[in-house]
C-alpha cells in the first residue's frame, strides 16, 4: 500500500548543511558550525509503538524518519537540522518513478541534542 501524502502534511521546517569550523573568540580554538545550505518543508513520519520497540538497543534507536518532497540536491554528506537538533542522514529512499509528485524518505541519526 502506498501512503498518500498531501501538501497540507509538510507543515515542518528542516534545515540542510553542512559543518564548518569557526574560530571561538573566547577560547580561541575552532568549533564546528552548522552552515545551512537548503531549507525544506518536510512532513515528520511516525513510528508505531511496536517499530518503537523493534528498534530499541539497536543503532536505529536514535533515529527519525521524514519526508521531503524530491530534492537531488539532498544527499548523505549533509547534516540535518530539525526540531532544535542536528541529525546525520543514514539513508535516503528516493523515489525514482516519472510520477508528477515524488517523494524522498530520509533517515536521520541524531548527533546533537538541543543545548550541547
């Protein structure tokens, strides 16, 4: 069964990038910096309770998975910034059909918390 999504469920806000080292002035030493570079509306896919479970203790345990609509220029050297945390993106399953409306669903591994 396909999911059909409508243009009203891409109501969140995702930003791409990538990371730059910036110099601190405080310390002097180089941070690194989330430089965006695409900014999407996405729509958030949910997991059911038992997929919350399946993936508890795994390396999918800090894991989301959104939808954007498809994009060429979202590949995996890009960070994710989502929801006031930075996530890396594991995987992309692009949707390659000649459809007018296609879709991408991207896996995000969380690598900041919101605060670090």
């Amino acid at each position: 069964m396909v999911r059909r999504i409508l243009p009203s469920q891409f109501n969140r806000v995702a930003q791409f990038g990538t990371l730059s080292s910036t110099e601190n002035p405080n310390t002097g030493s180089y941070d690194p910096t989330f430089v965006p570079q695409i900014v999407l509306h996405v729509c958030p896919s949910k997991r059911s309770i038992t997929q919350q479970y399946q993936v508890m203790g795994t390396t999918l345990e800090d894991t989301i998975v959104i939808i954007i609509r498809h994009n060429p220029k979202v590949n995996k050297s890009l960070q994710v910034s989502y929801g006031g945390q930075r996530y890396a993106i594991l995987d992309i399953s692009q949707d390659d059909s000649f459809n007018i409306n296609t879709y991408d669903y991207l896996t995000l591994k969380l690598t900041e918390k919101a605060g670090s």
